[in-house]
C-alpha cells in the first residue's frame, strides 16, 4: 500500500475518534459510545477516494476490512491493485504482493503516531482530540452529520465531518479535509456488528520471496 494511501487510511479511519462534544450534540455523542461499546468486532467494505487539490489529482481504493479490540485489524484492498495491511495487536504488516514487499514495524510506536488502531475502543470513549461544531440532518432525515475541529491544531486535519445513520448510530461515512484542502473521504457498506473473527484471521508471514523491510525507530 503507498505511503500515503495508508497514511490516509490509518489517519482517516483514526479520526473517528470523535471527541468531546457540545450540549446539543450531547445525545448524539452518548448514543454512538453506547453503540461502539457493545462491539467487540466489526467487519466490512471500504470505499476511498483521496484528493489533491493543488495537482487536482484523485486516488480511489475498495475492499474489505476487519477490526477486533483491542488493537487488530486486517484491511484488504482490491482495487486498483491488491494490497494488504494487517496488524496482529503486536506487528504491523503493510504487504505489496505485486511489488513482493512487506512493511513491517512494532504496533506500540504506530498506536502512538496513528490514534486509528483504537477505532472501536475510540467511538467507544469518544476521546478529547476534536470539539463538535455542529450538528445538522440530511434532507431525506436519516443521517446526521457531525462537523468536527481538533482542539489543538493540525496541519493533517483542519476539519472532519462525520455522517451517522439515526436509526442505528453506526458511521458510514466520514470526510478528513487538511490544512491544504486536500480531503480523504472514507465511506463504509456491508456493516456486520460483532461477527466471530478467529485470531488467525490478523496474522501475517510474508511469502517466499517477500522483500521485508523494517523502517529505523524514530
């Protein structure tokens, strides 16, 4: 996966972290930790679009993902080429099987640097990054949409507007925009809360042949 579509990915998915709220998104905010509470697993499908505004340039991405608290995940990505990005709670493998190389590194340093390996334990406790701007309702009234701003500035994320179903409080789309207007727009289908998701399921061995590499600590 190139860097920076897994950069997107991961900060992407991170920022539904949504944060603390205002008094009237209060009910929304409780609503969505008491749904993400009751979820120890979730699995589905993917759609990214990336764009970069300076060069106009536009990348799209689709597959499949899975995530189990407390820190794993396995995203396949089926188009434009396959790609793989696994973490077993311990490594994090980012896996070209067209390019036969493997990208690998502790999960310790990335949970640090990328708050997206605590998706479901993050809507779950709704953390302080962001503060709720707003609040609005879709014209057919079965989405509401959450503008978020992070408390403490970020040139990766001047804005995140997040779009939760009313009827099951589930986030089906959200849209990162960053200081330079570029946006990464993640949109999730196929939702299926709490299936069975064998540990075997986040483990990776590079193939034969598989060129790995291990970036230096920071």
């Amino acid at each position: 996966m190139p860097m920076r579509t897994l950069a997107a990915l991961l900060l992407a998915v991170g920022l539904l972290l949504l944060a603390a709220a205002p008094p009237a998104a209060t009910d929304l905010v409780g609503r969505i930790e008491a749904r993400y509470r009751a979820l120890s697993t979730l699995q589905g499908r993917y759609l990214q679009t990336a764009t970069l505004q300076a060069a106009g340039q536009t990348e799209r991405a689709a597959g499949r993902f899975f995530l189990k608290r407390p820190a794993m995940m396995r995203w396949e990505q089926e188009s434009p080429e396959p790609r793989l990005l696994v973490a077993d709670g311990t490594t994090l493998w980012s896996y070209s099987p067209l390019d036969k190389q493997v990208v690998t590194q502790p999960v310790g340093p990335t949970l640090q640097a990328s708050p997206s390996l605590h998706f479901l334990t993050g809507m779950a406790t709704l953390g302080t990054a962001f503060t709720v701007a707003s609040v609005l309702e879709d014209a057919a009234g079965d989405a509401l949409f959450l503008s978020l701003t992070p408390k403490t500035p970020d040139p990766a994320v001047r804005r995140l507007i997040v779009r939760v179903r009313s009827r099951t409080a589930l986030v089906d789309r959200l849209t990162l925009v960053d200081a330079y207007e570029n946006t990464t727009i993640l949109e999730f289908s196929d939702l299926r809360e709490n299936p069975r998701l064998p540990d075997s399921l986040f483990t990776f061995r590079p193939p034969p042949g598989t060129d790995v590499i291990r970036p230096p600590s920071p």
